[in-house]
C-alpha cells in the first residue's frame, strides 16, 4: 500500500469515529426528546421536512441532494425507532411500489404493514393497527386515482405528508426471451403507464389485471410464458429475470403518494394544503371559488374534479394550494371559500415533499 493511499485511509478512519460518536450522540438526544413529549405523536413531520430541507440546501457536494436526503431519513429513521416502534400500512403485497415510497419517506427502521386495498390501508390506521398510512393519489402519466380521493373525502383521517416516487418499470418472467411472452400481468395504472412500450414489444401477448405489481410478479412466477410489468424490487422477491428495464413511455414517470394519519401537522415553512369543495348549482359558481384564491395571493398548484354521489352531474373539486392552513393569506383565503361554497372540506397541510 501506498504512503499516500494509507494516509487517506487514516483519515477516512479517524472520520468514522467522530462520526460514529456523533450519530450515537444524536441518537441519545432523540432519546431524551422522546421522554420529554410523554405519550405526543413519535413522528413531527414538519421538524422532519425542516431537517431535511436545511441539509439539502448546505449541502456543498460531492454528495447529491437526493443522496443527502437518502442518508438523513435512514438517520432520523433510526433515531425515531428509539422512542417507539412506527408501523406504517401501504397497499401490498411486499414488492410494490408503495412499499418502496414507505422507505423512501420513513427509512428502513419501520414496519411496513401490508394491506390488500387502498380501503384497508384507510381501516387499518382508523382502527390503530398502523400509525400512519401511506396510498397513492396521482400518476404523472395516468393522472388521479379516484378511489383514494373518494375515501379522503369520507374519512376523518388527515393528509401529514407527500412522497414523489419516481416510477421505473420493467418486464419481469421466468422466461429467458420476450418473444416466449404469451401474457403480460400487470396493474391497469402500470398498463397505462407502458402502452407505446407494449405495443412496440409484446403487441400479440395478452394483458390481464392485477390488484398490484406484486401480485402480478406472484402470477407471471407461478405460470409458464407469462411476465410482470413491475418494479425491479418484485423480481427479487418472486427469483423472476428482468427481460427489460425502464419501460415506462414517459421517462420522468413518477407517482404520488400520501401519509394518511389522525395528526394535525405544524407549518414546516413550505407547506401545502389540500382540501375539496363543492359549488352551488349555478352559472359561475365555479369561478367564484377561484376568487378568494386570487384575492388573498394563494397559488393553486392543483384542481381535479370529481362526480359528486349527492346527485347526477354534480362534481367535487379536489384543490391544493401553496402554504400552511394556519398562514394567513391562506386562512383568509379559507373563510371566504367556506362563505361561498356549498361544501368544503380541508384534508390537511403538510411539508412539500423534499
């Protein structure tokens, strides 16, 4: 070995051990912090956004920011299970997209629950089997998933974060070649997801639906001349061979996802809040709900309509708007909707997703 090789390694050492020291020295103050709140809520996510947000933007390199991001969650991940154990339901099985944004967003240090519906994600944190849960809201190629819109709505659980997964999909068999492909399982949204990529590819193989990616993978496992269209973490677990990688039509293809929970969350600095709301019967009703946005200098960053069950050709709108509902443009805002709408409803603020 070098002279110059084992210096740089003397010091790399050197630096383990402070590091070492100081994480364990984190660790015992999230510790103290735990007995300092009694029985108040293990996860703060605005303070988890702030800490977040803060490495990101000091970070100098040559670490990414998505790296910097990575590396803090698994700390805070790791510190949080020192005070209690954090369960956290995603719709399964194990292998899917949803369990994936479950680690993205709170660390390997938590207990993934596995549930066979958005439905039972939505019991299972209502009931206290799970602390939070975690359901997918949108699809930047297949757009809103209708069903977790629907349960938001009649649910008394509230919206406490967001996670943006970026989806990559891939074609998973036990075959050795595309061309043995003869069926092709797959949830509808992956379906939607890679047409231009199937037809291209596999145009005479059969799709057929699943009730998730994994689901699919267990069956393209279990059957001869049949694939997945899955995530790459679901040929792991079901020994499937990737045939093909990155499928999706649309390379930035990412998903949203929501961390559902009965906790009202503080203002982070850079917030979001989501609420839904229903205009009268009338010529410019619609507009006129627009208005208390405009006037009080809120920005809307989404709006999806949605039919109301109340009567035919009657619709919901589903909006989210820049800042914290305790700001007070957006407060303002707020009252003056509640005064105009037939209905309105707040689902939560929350912490932008980092």
């Amino acid at each position: 070995m070098s002279d110059e090789l084992k210096k740089y390694r003397e010091q790399i050492d050197r630096i383990d051990d402070e590091l070492l020291k100081l994480f364990n020295q984190r660790a015992g103050l999230a510790q103290q912090i735990g007995r300092a709140k009694g029985n108040g809520a293990v996860l703060r996510p605005e303070r988890e956004a702030q800490v977040l947000q803060r490495m990101a933007q000091d970070n100098r390199g040559p670490l990414s920011k998505q790296a910097v991001t990575q590396l803090f969650t698994e700390i805070m991940s790791q510190c949080r299970a020192l005070e209690a154990p954090l369960r956290v339901a995603y719709l399964g099985p194990h292998g899917t997209f949803s369990e994936a944004a479950v680690f993205q967003r709170f660390g390997q240090a938590t207990e993934g629950v596995s549930a066979e519906s958005i439905d039972a994600v939505f019991k299972a944190v209502e009931s206290g089997a799970a602390n939070y849960g975690l359901v997918p809201v949108e699809n930047s190629t297949e757009g809103a998933i209708g069903r977790t819109l629907d349960l938001l709505l009649s649910s008394n659980l509230r919206i406490c974060g967001e996670v943006l997964l970026q989806v990559h999909q891939c074609v998973l068999s036990n075959e050795n070649d595309l061309s043995l492909v003869r069926k092709v399982y797959s949830h509808p949204q992956s379906f939607g997801q890679c047409q231009g990529w199937l037809n291209a590819h596999l145009p005479h193989a059969e799709r057929i639906t699943a009730s998730s990616n994994a689901d699919a993978a267990r069956l393209a496992a279990e059957e001869s001349f049949s694939a997945a269209v899955a995530g790459e973490q679901a040929a792991d677990h079901f020994r499937l061979k990737v045939l093909a990688r990155n499928i999706e039509d649309e390379s930035r293809n990412t998903t949203r996802f929501l961390v559902i929970g009965n906790q009202d969350v503080a203002a982070s600095g850079r917030d979001k809040t989501s609420l839904v709301m229903s205009a009268a019967n009338r010529p410019g009703a619609v507009h006129d709900l627009l208005v208390p946005l405009a006037q009080n200098g809120v920005s809307m960053t989404k709006l999806e309509s949605r039919p109301s069950r109340a009567g035919m050709w009657e619709y919901l709108f589903y909006v989210d708007i820049e800042g914290h509902q305790s700001d007070a443009r957006v407060a303002a805002a707020l009252e003056q909707l509640r005064q105009i709408a037939s209905f309105v409803k707040v689902l939560g603020s929350y912490p932008v997703a980092v």
